[in-house]
C-alpha cells in the first residue's frame, strides 16, 4: 500500500518551490509549478466507479468471485507550511478517505473457507498525517531539491504504522520550452516492494502549438493545453496506488491486514480555475486495476496473500480545490 508515496513526488517539489527565494525560483521553482498545482492548500474529491466484475484467490486458489455493483471515494486533504525560510522549508499535510463498496452476486468458490467474512458492502476509512522537510540548493551548478518525508497512518480504528521517504530531484536542463530532472526515492517501508525507485521528469511545449507534453516517470504522462481563458485539459494516462486497513477475525488471517490495488487511469482531466483562489477540477476515463492484495500489516506483498482482480471499468471524478495564498 505504501508505493502511494510515489504520487507525493510532484505534490512536495510544487509546495517547496513556491517557498523558495527569488533567485532559487528562477532556477528551480519555474521548473515544477504552473497555474494548476498539484499540491493545494485544501482539495476535496468525489470519485465513482462503474459496475464492474470481481474474483479472488488466497493462497494461489481460488476463494469467491462477484460484482462490484458500485465503488464510491472521498477524498479530503490539507497542506500548511509550518516554516518557511529562503532555501528550506517545513510542510505538514493530513489526508482522509473513504472507500465505500456495493458487492453482490457472491459466489464462494473455496474448499478451505465456506463462511469468509469479506463478502458483503462494506465502508473503509483511510487517514495519514505526514511532515515534511523539503531544501532547495545547487549541485554541479543545477537546482537541486532535497526532501525527507515522515508519515503516519491508519484508519476509524487508530494509527497503525509510520513510515518514511526520501526523495532527491535533480533539473538537469530548463529553458523556455523543455524541462528535464532526474533523481530518485527511497522508502523507509519494510512493506514496500521497491526500496528506492529513479524519477525521471519531462516538460516540453510544441513550438506552433498549443500541446505541452507533461511526464513523469513512474507517475503519469500527460498531454496538456490551455481550454477557454481560464481552463486547462489533460488527455493521458496516470498511475496510482491506493490502500485502506481491514479487521478480520477469520482463522488464517492477520488481526490487522491492509488492502493495496494499483490502478493505471486513462483518460481526460480538465481544471477550470472559478476564481484566483478556488479551482474546479472533472476527471474520467477507465480505470485498469493491477495487483489488488490483502496482506498482514507491515508485511511485503506475497502471491500466497489474498488477491483480488477485476474487469476494467469506467470512472468519473468531480473535485474542487482552495489556495488562498
């Protein structure tokens, strides 16, 4: 579940850079902020998923199978500079969510378990709270951007573990039309199923033409352009990880076991800004669903855990965003 801290990469560098001196700004800031930033002072998403159908298997066999009628998530953040000074900066944020599930048509298909508990509609409630350090700085006479990550993290339940990331960007060229970094992240996860990962960002604008191809690797890849005089489309592609903590008490299976799905949405966003401060944000698509696994707490992922796998379905996403500053 924890690879959700890839999404954090563009969100920290945006916060950060709006932070910085004058002089960093104009070597490194302008590189990783425009007029739609990802990280927002508060954001608040509504997002639905299309019916679509389910099977699982504990153990490499097989356990029930089904249809998710319906899938519904909220999502709230906040982000608030605690310091702010002219090379470095301290950013707390806390995150809530709620992931709502309408199953039916369940079939049990396991010899081993022919009462599991996990077949009906079920609410999951997902917080985190996080601090973050983020310095700016040169290296090799490029911006370079440090930042180290502490989050903890739970549900309606209480907090259930901390954990950590570092990341270091970078901006290898920066003019005009093209932008270029290159680093890495390293988690401080013993569930994580990569230590560290490279980052790799692209930004370049078309000359004639209004596109801007936006990429960051392993995040998403975006094609990009301006749509009515206060308006921005986006036709691409993003990954996206996504978790929330289970209790069980069914014999053979952890007390405390959290859900992790990787999702890879195609499709379009468009941001419209309302006012100077206020942004609405559409977004839908298909959604490709990866690697959906229950696993203990704590605990790496395993193909003898539970996995669960479902069709390709549509979504449609509804969000809006505040930053007074």
């Amino acid at each position: 579940m924890k690879n959700v801290f890839v999404l954090l990469l563009l969100p920290v560098m945006t916060v950060s850079a709006q932070t910085q001196s004058d002089s960093i700004k104009k070597r490194a800031g302008k590189a990783i902020t425009n007029k739609f930033p990802t990280t927002r002072f508060l954001d608040l998403q509504y997002e639905q998923f299309s019916e679509t159908d389910y099977d699982s298997e504990y153990k490499r066999k097989d356990l029930e199978e089904g249809t998710i009628k319906s899938q519904r998530r909220f999502k709230a953040a906040m982000n608030v500079q605690l310091i702010k000074k002219p090379t470095w900066s301290i950013t707390a944020s806390a995150r809530y969510k709620l992931e709502s599930f309408d199953i039916e048509k369940v079939r049990n298909v396991s010899e081993d378990f022919q009462d599991f508990p996990l077949t009906k509609s079920e609410d999951y409630h997902f917080f985190s709270t996080s601090l973050s350090y983020t310095k700016f700085s040169m290296l090799f006479k490029k911006p370079v951007m440090f930042n180290a990550t502490v989050t903890a993290d739970g549900s309606d339940e209480g907090y259930e573990r901390i954990t950590g990331m570092i990341l270091t960007t970078l901006i290898l060229k920066k003019n005009e039309r093209t932008t270029i970094g290159a680093g890495f992240v390293a988690f401080v996860d013993p569930a994580s199923q990569f230590p560290a990962l490279p980052v790799f960002t692209y930004e370049h604008k078309f000359a004639g033409s209004a596109w801007t191809l936006d990429l960051i690797v392993p995040r998403y890849i975006y094609m990009r352009r301006s749509l009515l005089e206060n308006g921005r489309l986006s036709l691409g592609s993003a990954f996206e990880s996504e978790g929330f903590y289970t209790y069980t008490s069914q014999s053979g299976f952890a007390n405390v076991n959290s859900f992790s799905r990787n999702e890879v949405k195609t499709g379009f966003i468009y941001e419209y800004h309302l006012n100077k401060s206020l942004i609405a944000t559409f977004r839908g698509g298909v959604a490709n669903i990866f690697g959906g696994q229950l696993s203990e707490r704590g605990e790496r992922r395993d193909k003898d855990n539970l996995e669960v796998k479902q069709d390709m379905n549509g979504y449609f996403n509804i969000g809006f965003s505040y930053n007074p500053f």
